[in-house]
C-alpha cells in the first residue's frame, strides 16, 4: 500500500508498506495469523500528547487485535492494526475511534454503524 499526506506545510506522511511472505526465515512473523490489516492517522493542530497511552489503554481490555503507535514528525499520529479476524479489526478500529476522538477532539466517538 502507499498512502501520502500532506497538509500547506508539506508532507506529513508518506508511507509505502508490502507485506510478502514464504515459509522459514523468510515468513511474516509476527503477521502471520493476522491476515487483516489497518493503518489510521490521526491528525490534530493540538491534544495528540496522549493518544499512544489512550490507545493502549483502550486496547488493553478488549480486542485480540495488535495495534502499534507512533508519533508523525508534526500534528499526528500513525496507527497500526493487525488482526485474526474481520470482527477483531473492527472492535480495534472502534477503541482507536474512540481514543482518538476523546483525546484529539474531548468527544465521544459517533455511531457511524446502523445498530
């Protein structure tokens, strides 16, 4: 995948990931048994100090997702998921939401799913 932003200050992120896999040494390591995969930034002029905590914190009750943090060099945050399932992405995607809004914005996260 490649995936670019930029905002009038320049490039905040420019992310190229493959992921290519065989048998031994040459296997995906800790991605294999996570076929499902997600990348979020989160961009923000300020509140972003503690979303690595909020995420892991977050995280830490629920989903059997792996997710992993990490500061953009200016206004944001990349946010990796690897997951088991369909359902397991889902629920770790809504912590990261849910994080991410409270943190970022002092807002509960939308319902953007019909129930």
């Amino acid at each position: 995948s490649c995936l670019l932003l930029r905002d009038a200050g320049g490039e905040l992120l420019h992310d190229r990931f493959v992921l290519e896999g065989a048998d031994g040494w040459a296997g995906l390591g800790f991605n294999e048994g996570r076929p499902y995969f997600a990348t979020v930034v989160i961009v923000a002029d300020d509140g972003l100090a503690h979303l690595e905590e909020a995420v892991a914190e977050a995280m830490g009750s629920g989903p059997e997702a792996t997710v992993g943090v990490g500061a953009l060099p200016r206004r944001g945050v990349v946010v990796r998921c690897l997951a088991p399932s369909a359902p397991a992405l889902t629920e770790a995607l809504d912590a990261v939401w849910s994080a991410a809004r409270r943190v970022a914005l002092g807002a509960p996260a939308l319902a953007l799913r019909k129930p």
